[in-house]
C-alpha cells in the first residue's frame, strides 16, 4: 500500500465541516463526513488542539442519527479518526441495523480498526457470517493476520452486498492477490464487474479505480461510447474517473463538455467533484459555460470549489469567484473560502467580508433590560461605536445568527462529554438552550461565562479545556465581545 504524507486539515476548512456536520440536514452531514474520511484517505489529519470536538460532534450524531447513510458515514468517521473508546457506539449501532450490509460492514471495520484486541469476541455475540467479517475486516487488517474465512468471492454466486464490501477493499489498496479468483487479477475481475447488472456493483467497481492508485482508466470496464446509457450513478463516476485525469480529461474534452449537460443531477456531481483539481487552458471556457447555466446549487457549488481552486491561474476564473463571493449568504462564503485556503483570492475574500462586518451587528438603543450572570451586571457591548452601560442588547443579523448557533450546538455537545460537576454543566447547558432560542449579546455572555467556568474545572478529559476555549473564542468573536 502506498504511503502518504501526513498534513493537518486547514482550519477554514475544517471550521465549514464542522458546521455542515452539526446543520441537523443529513444531506450535508453524510458530505462533510464523506469529506472528512477523503482527506485522511489522502493523508490529512485535524489538528490534536481540534480532535476532541469533532469527535464529540461524530459520537453525538452516532447516538441520535436516524438517516442510514449518515449513520454508515458515522461509523466510518470513527474507523478515521476514533476516539478509541467509542467501542460501546460502535456495537450498539451494529445491534440497532443488524438488516442493514452496508452499516454492517463500517461498523465491523470500525471495530478493528479501534478495538483489534476484542473485535473478534465482540463480533461473536452478533453471529454475523464470516465472509462479511473479513471483508470488512480487510479494511483495516492485513490479510496475513486474519483467518481469510470467505475467501476467495465468486461473482458468480456473491450478492451484491457482498461483491460491493470486497470492491471497497480494493478501493483502499488492502485487497489480497487474486481475492475474486485464483486464475484472475483483481484489477481484471474490476474490468468485468464495470458492467455488473447490479448499478451499485458497476459504480463501486469505478469508485474503486478512482480511489486505488494502482488502477487506471485502462481498468475501468464499461465502454465509452456505452455511458449515455448506464444509470445515473455510473455515468457520475465515469465522468469523475476521467475528469479526475488531466491527460484523460484533455484526450476526452468533448465528452466532458456532453456530460456538463447530463440530464441527471447526480451524474453532473460526479463531473464536478472529479474536475476540481484538473486544470487546463481549454477547459476553462467549457467550465465557465457550465457554471453560468448550471440551475442545480450543489452542482454550482462543486463547480466554484474548481474555479476558486484554480482561480490563481486563470483571470476568468478568478473574476467569477469574486463576484460569486460577492453574490453568497454567509454559509456559502464559509465554503468558498476554504476551498480558497492556499490561493491568492482568499484576502480578496476576506476584504470583501471586513467591508461588511459593520453591517453585521443590528443595536437595538430601545430597550432598557438589564442582564446579569454570577450577580453581577452585564454592560452593553457594541460592534461599532461607542459602547455604554445602559442595558443595551445587540442583535445580529441571519448570517451570524446561523454561525453562532453552530458553535452553540458545539459547546452543547462539548459540554454534554466533559466531567464537571452535574450543577455546573446543567448551569451551562440552560444558558446554551436560552442563547439558541434568543442569540444576543446578555444570552451570549451568560454562555460565554458558563464555558469559561467549565474550562476551568476540567480535569479528566485530555484536549476538553483547549476545545472550550477554542469554541469561547469562536462566540466571543463573532458577538462581537472581542
């Protein structure tokens, strides 16, 4: 298996994560989660200052999570980035969906990626077939210290399920030899099941070229010519398999410029998660057409991560971010600026949001409520001009509102994990349930206190007290208290 580099995820990037996992929407949950396993599969880390809270976010989600997909996407987080004692939530949600394969198979490989010691008498008391226990294993084990019970896979006779757990584990690199057939590659089997009668056999059997760097175009089993007529998912992996490639996307521009009409929406996904790192002079008119006509959000939205990216090395690219900064609600700009991280346009990003930080903050100089914290009196605090003690309150204005209740849900769930006496965290939790309701800068305060006073009383959670600082930080910027 190939090694990578190890980096640390920027925290932009990060930071727009952590709110897509904490939105409550499962549609950007199960992204970012999926975002999140990329970048380790790729060789980045979150910073050990930053683990402990998207930790918490993860195991908080695995708890109450319903959405199936979030819930596989959860468990492999957790394989990612642990915490390690997160064994007792590993098993439960493999209990609670024993019907499901496909979050069989994460949890199965969650746990011996956490827990290798007592995986296999964990699994024992769920009775699972073997074969689903060393495909999942596989993920994570080498071959050679596991009993390969199932092995080798017949597609003749395998289910999809089945066929689609051992494509993941070619996907990763961690196939043994002939896993499919003693007489046949793996990668020669991957050929064949390209056009599996299954569509999700056909699309992980592409997913698992994309992500092997062992395999190659030359190894995908469907027939260019053939892809008009493949389901959506399919065609969105070809198109991202081949966009992917700046040669192959090159060799095939006029297909690519087809496919950024694809009636589908998922399969215009594919095409523009696959384009954004691929870069060429011809390939900027075509991508710009696309962007201007395309009606689909989260399509644009992947297609401006590509411009952004490559913004420094095209005007025209760089004259559409900027007016697409210009033009987004906070939550989009929270994106684009992470896909801007490391290029020149993320000062011009960041001028463009100190020009509007004034407008930020809305004071209402009408009321005269007085609010208080630890019997002491609150001040009025104000974003611009001159503050007084008078009892003014601030509010803020929607995009702001969305952000801070984003670091609440993450001083909530902080909170919720930390061993401080139960007065005191019932005493934080309460003022976090006001600022939601009512986010001002009196309900602000009181959380601002109340975590500040947790901070100081934790003691048995390694990383607890940098995190609440970091979310005390977080609030405490965006209200405007700094």
């Amino acid at each position: 298996m190939t090694a990578r580099p190890t980096r640390f995820i920027d925290g932009v990037v990060l930071t727009y994560l952590e709110h897509q996992i904490g939105s409550g929407n499962p549609v950007p949950t199960k992204n970012a989660l999926q975002d999140l396993c990329s970048l380790y599969r790729r060789g980045f880390r979150i910073h050990p200052n930053e683990l402990y809270a998207v930790q918490t976010s993860i195991l908080g989600l695995s708890e109450r999570q319903a959405d199936p997909k979030v819930q596989r996407w959860v468990l492999n987080a957790l394989a990612q980035m642990g915490p390690p004692d997160s064994k007792r939530s590993i098993i439960r949600a493999l209990e609670n969906h024993l019907d499901d394969r496909e979050i069989i198979t994460a949890g199965v490989a969650a746990l011996h990626k956490l827990s290798p010691a007592t995986a296999a008498a964990d699994l024992q008391k769920l009775n699972l077939p073997g074969q689903v226990i060393t495909l999942a294993a596989l993920q994570h084990v080498r071959p050679e210290k596991l009993q390969l019970v199932g092995l080798p896979v017949d597609i003749q006779k395998a289910d999809p399920e089945t066929i689609k757990a051992a494509l993941v584990v070619v996907g990763l690199d961690r196939a043994p030899p002939n896993m499919f057939d003693p007489n046949y590659s793996n990668a020669e089997i991957i050929k064949v099941l390209g056009m599996h009668p299954d569509p999700k056999v056909s699309q992980y059997s592409v997913w698992a070229i994309t992500e092997n760097p062992s395999l190659s175009i030359a190894d995908l089993g469907i027939d260019l010519s053939q892809v008009s007529g493949c389901p959506d998912n399919v065609r969105g992996w070809v198109y991202r398999l081949i966009a992917m490639s700046q040669v192959h996307c090159l060799k095939h521009l006029d297909f690519i410029e087809v496919a950024t009409k694809d009636r589908s929406i998922e399969a215009r996904l594919g095409l523009a998660r696959g384009v954004r790192d691929t870069f060429f002079d011809q390939l900027v008119p075509v991508v710009l057409e696309w962007l201007t006509g395309e009606l689909i959000a989260e399509v644009r939205q992947e297609i401006l991560d590509h411009v952004i990216t490559h913004a420094d090395r095209s005007p025209a690219y760089e004259e559409h971010a900027v007016d697409a900064y210009r033009r987004a609600d906070q939550a989009d700009r929270e994106r684009m600026k992470g896909a801007a991280v490391k290029t020149e346009l993320f000062p011009q990003f960041r001028q463009i949001d100190f020009k509007a930080e004034g407008d930020l903050f809305v004071t209402n100089n009408n009321t005269s409520n007085t609010f208080t914290f630890n019997n002491s009196p609150v001040g009025a605090v104000a974003a611009t001009g001159t503050a007084t003690n008078s009892g003014q309150v601030i509010y803020y204005q929607p995009q702001v509102v969305e952000l801070l209740k984003s670091e609440l849900a993450k001083a909530g769930t902080t909170i919720e994990g930390i061993a401080i006496p139960q007065a005191e965290k019932q005493e934080v939790a309460s003022a976090i349930a006001d600022a939601q309701a009512d986010p001002n800068s009196g309900t602000l305060r009181r959380v601002v206190s109340g975590l500040s006073k947790a901070a100081g009383l934790v003691t048995a959670v390694a990383g607890a007290e940098d995190t609440l600082n970091q979310i005390i930080q977080g609030i405490s910027k965006l209200a405007g208290f700094n």
